[in-house]
C-alpha cells in the first residue's frame, strides 16, 4: 500500500510541475505580458514600470524560479485590480465553489445511482426508460443554454428561485442541477451498465446457485462491484466540477472561484489567473489522488498491479 502510495504521489507532483510550467508560458507566448496587462493607451514608462515590477526583465529561467518559488510559498503577486496579493482572493471565493460543486455533485449521486440501478435491476422498466433519457439529456443538452432555461422559466416566469446570487439557501438549487447534470447523466449510464454487466458474471450465478437471498448477493456482491468504478468516476468529476464552474457561476452570478477566473480574465489581471489555475490545479489532482486511493482500497487488485 505504501508503495502504492508513494509512486501516485510521485505521478501528481510530477503533473503538478507540468501545471506550474504550462501556466508560465501561457502568460509568455501571448506576447508582451505587460503590454497585455495594461490598456492600450499605457505610455511606454507605464510598460517599463510593471515590467520591472513583475521582473518580466528578467532572464526567462530567474523569472521561472521566482514563479515555481512563488508557488511552493503561495505567492503569486498582487492582483492588478484588487491590488491585494492573488491567493487570498481565490481562497475567499473557493467555499462557494466548493458549496456548489458539493451540492451539484449530491444531486447527481442521489438521482443518478438509484436510477441506474433499478434500470440495470429491471431493464426495459419505466424507470430504466426514464433513467436512459435522463443520461442522453445529461450527455447532449449544453449546461448553459439549460441554465438560462432554467432562470427564465423556473426563476423569472414561475419565481420558484433565485435567478442569482447566494443569498438564501434555494439560490444554490438551479446552479447546482445545471452543473451536477452531465454527471448525473454519466452515473446513470455507467451504473446501468455495470449492473447489467455484473448480473451475468458466474459468480453472481454461483452464489444464487448456493441459495443466498437476492438482497444478500445485491449488497454484497453486485453493489460493491458496482462501487469500483462509481468512485473513480466520482472522485474525477467532482474535480472537474470544481475547476469547471466558470460559465455556470457567470449565468448565475454565482460568487466563486469560476466567476472570480471570468472577470480577472476581462480584467486581464493575469497574477490572479494564474493563481486560480494552479490552486484549481492542485484540488484536482488531490482529488484524483485520494480517488487512486479509494479505488485500490475497494479493489486490492489495483494496488497489487494484478
């Protein structure tokens, strides 16, 4: 297990510097960073001055060892709008993100697994008719035209709720199901799939054969093969739900680190992107590391390489 351990972790730092270096050159191979920083009537001493400021003078390796120094201390400069140190700001911004995702991400597992057991338990159902549609809609329909759906018809016309913001606890419900439903319409399928999968392996028929009670194999045996890659799916899209909120959290104004990313790029305050990138970065591929960690406790085949 330990050795399982060490060599993900290794793997996710060794992602993390690949992050770190794309982030820097990203900011570099759009030209002049001062240049697009400020406007475009700033006289040549206003460049020269954030140019010095931001030790863009400097040789390219000195300022990618201020950058990767910077990011190990969670330094990452001072916003240009906020004229506040970056970190700080996204920090403030990440429990609304986090609410979000978490809620979004609950209603997928609390709608999405159920369904797609019963369609795997009785295929050709109503319910498994039902949770098929349900996964096509997740898989096709494009969350951010269905979010302004949502705020015409269920918060403008019939002011079921908020059309914005995080003022009451109903303003994360619209948000929330836009963004948790690509996953939900994942996890129906892939639950479906399993279940139909599993059911006919022998020994699901061994163990009916022995005259266990359907409930005891359900449990037991279909439910806990099912979980394998319910989890990895889970753990990997939860991430991505975190770092990918940005046009969700700018339809509905929602306060977090996405619509933080959406305005500082308007803003073309490239420190405060930056941070939000690496720390989006660094919960995704924690994320995916604690998921390694889940799926080889739940299947010790993993962690064995078997």
């Amino acid at each position: 297990m330990g050795r399982y351990f060490l060599s993900k972790l290794i793997q996710s730092l060794v992602l993390l510097f690949g992050v770190l270096f794309l982030v820097f050159m990203m900011v570099r191979v759009t030209g002049d960073p001062a240049a697009l920083m400020l406007s475009r009537n700033a006289s040549p001493e206003q460049l020269e001055a954030l140019r010095e400021e931001m030790g863009f003078n400097d040789p390219a390796l000195v300022q990618f060892k201020h950058y990767i120094t910077g990011a190990i201390l969670g330094d990452f400069g001072n916003s240009l709008h906020f004229k506040t140190p970056a970190l700080p700001l996204v920090l403030e911004r990440l429990p609304a993100t986090v609410q979000l995702a978490s809620v979004g991400m609950l209603m997928a597992i609390i709608i999405g697994i159920p369904i797609g057991l019963v369609g795997g338990f009785t295929p050709g159902s109503v319910v498994d008719s039902i949770g098929r549609f349900l996964a096509l809609i997740g898989q096709s329909v494009p969350n951010f035209w269905l979010g302004l759906m949502m705020i015409l018809f269920l918060g403008v016309r019939l002011g079921w709720f908020p059309t914005f913001g995080r003022d009451s606890w109903n303003s994360v419900v619209m948000p929330a199901f836009v963004l948790g439903l690509p996953v939900m319409g994942q996890l129906v399928r892939l639950t479906r799939s399993a279940v139909l999968e599993i059911r006919g392996e022998d020994f699901i028929r061994t163990a009916h054969s022995k005259g266990l009670e359907p409930r005891t194999i359900y449990l037991k045996h279909v439910l806990r093969n099912v979980a394998i890659p319910l989890v990895s799916v889970i753990g990997v899209q939860f991430g991505y739900m975190l770092g990918g909120s940005i046009y969700i959290e700018a339809i509905f104004a929602w306060p977090g680190m996405g619509g933080l990313l959406a305005q500082s790029i308007g803003w073309r305050d490239f420190p405060l992107i930056q941070a939000i990138a690496v720390f989006t970065s660094l919960i995704v591929l924690l994320l995916n590391l604690l998921t390694d960690l889940a799926y080889s406790i739940i299947d010790p085949r993993i962690r064995y390489g078997r």
